[in-house]
C-alpha cells in the first residue's frame, strides 16, 4: 500500500489523490446573484446534505488554485446570502461542463450553458428549470479556512419534476439519472444496472459471531461475510439438522461425493449464490453444514 504524507508532498499534490479517492460525489450546480442583480451558475462537488431539523446543504466554492482569489459564487453569496442548489442528471451533463468554465463575474452562464432561467419563489437567485430537483437556500454562515469557503445553507423550498416521482409522489430512484464527479475529468452515472438496495439492518449477529472457517473462506467475500452477519439469530441446531435432510442439501452432497470435491468449498459457493438471490438465512444454514 503507498503512503503518503500531505506535509510532505504538499496540499496541492494530495489533493489528486483525495479528490479521486472520495468519490463520486454529488454536484450542487448553485445559481447565485450579486448585488446589482448579475447571475451566476457554477458546479460544485464539495457538496452535501448535511442537517435534518433544520435542512441543511453544504458546499464549498473553494478559493481558485493559481491566485487565492475568490470564486464569483462565493463572492456573489458575501453580498447576497441566498442560493438555488440545482441537482445535476446525466441529460444536462455537458452543458453543466460548459458553464464551470471561467466567464467573466457580469457573464450569465445560463446563457453561456443554454439553461433556462426560472423563477424562485423565496430567494432573488433562479433556479435551472432543466434540473430534475432544485432547492432554494438561504446561507446561514460562510466559513473560511484556508483555501477553503464553507457555505452553510438552509433550505426553504425544494421543486421536484414529476419525471422522478413514483405514484405516491416521492422520489423513486429507479426514475433518477444522476450525475457525480469523480477526480480528474471522470464523472459517475447512478442510472440503471448502477443502481443498487442494501437492507439496512436494524440488529446482526456479526460477522464475528459466524464459525471461523466462513470467515476465513476462501470462496466468500466481505460482501458476502456482511450479509451473513446481517441475520438477526443464529440457527438452532435443529434448524441445522433438519435442512440437511432436504432434497437440495442431500443432492450437493451427493454431487461433491461423486464429483470427488472438497464438500465444505463445495457448500462455501452454494452459499455464494444463495446470498446473491438473497437468501441469506438458507445460506448460512449452508456453510454451517460443513461445520460438523
């Protein structure tokens, strides 16, 4: 493994390493106006949802590389503390890209972009009409350290397209096409075979808790090791006793005597595609087969 110190290899040069490593991360595509009514629209990927009760975003217009001086955002957002965050979707990707490009503060990069200027309700900053999920902010506090310029901002009003929504009115996924950055010029496309569910579970056993020999196996992941330790009992030994005598469990064995395989690597990869239809439970009566 390669280690590096940021002291030694300095901020600048880490930082290659941290951006591409912390990643993806979503894009708040935030539309800011200055004091004499300019607008400006500029992505940013130091950015997240950071508060329940109140709402709270969080992004940074970090201070520019080559001369530390203030991003147009953030200095739009020190004379007027109001922002829309626009979520970025795959269909708007380049255009998004065109407008991070560095105009001129007076320069409008919806125009520049070819965005549609909507608007707000509660805040002075438009909102892209072409974004799926927009949110009208207003900044509580703009915090320095640094290169870095935190904004801390509370969400007023969110505006979702009906495209995203499922018949109850929420946000489903599966209707979703979002972006992310990753480090460089690469970016991340949370659509479609991309999109997955992990049950979050309220109790488990542990992973420590399964025999010695599925948490060593060679056939196994740690995917796989999380899943097992997810269930919320251990099998009594009836349980054990009991699925052994199945039909499947008694063709296995069956299979690996005359295949003449190893029976416990044998039950490690029926296991294996057990928990990848997720059947975890069954699965882990499985691998504790070949405890006995």
């Amino acid at each position: 493994m390669k280690t590096l110190n940021p002291s030694d290899l300095g901020a600048r040069a880490f930082y290659k390493y941290l951006n591409s490593a912390v990643a993806p991360r979503p894009i708040a595509f935030a539309s800011t106006v200055d004091a004499a009514g300019n607008v400006n629209l500029s992505p940013f990927s130091f950015f997240n949802v950071m508060g329940i009760d109140p709402l709270i975003l969080v992004f940074a217009p970090n201070r520019r590389g080559r001369d530390n001086t203030h991003k147009h955002t953030a200095l739009n957002l020190m004379e007027v503390p109001e922002v829309v965050i626009n979520m970025v979707s795959y269909d708007m990707v380049q255009q998004m890209s065109l407008s991070s490009a560095e105009f001129e503060k007076e320069v409008n990069e919806f125009e520049k972009a070819g965005f549609t200027m909507q608007p707000s309700e509660l805040v002075k900053p438009p909102r892209v009409q072409e974004s799926p999920a927009q949110f009208e902010c207003r900044v509580l506090e703009i915090k320095e350290i640094g290169t870095m310029v935190l904004v801390i901002a509370e969400v007023l009003r969110g505006h979702f397209s009906e495209s995203i929504l499922d018949e109850n009115g929420q946000i489903d996924q599966t209707k979703t096409d979002w972006v992310a950055r990753l480090g460089g010029d690469w970016y991340a496309r949370a659509h479609g075979p991309a999109l997955f569910e992990v049950p979050r579970p309220q109790y488990g056993i542990g992973v420590n808790a399964l025999p010695e020999s599925v948490r060593n196996s060679k056939v196994l992941t740690g995917n796989d090791l999380g899943q097992l330790g997810s269930l919320t009992a251990f099998p009594t030994e009836e349980e054990i006793q009991i699925f052994g005598e199945t039909e499947a469990m008694l063709t296995l064995r069956e299979e690996a005597r005359l295949g003449c395989q190893y029976l416990p690597d044998v039950l490690h990869a029926h296991a294996q595609h057990l928990l990848e239809r997720g059947q975890v439970r069954e699965a882990l009566l499985t691998l504790l087969l070949g405890e006995g």
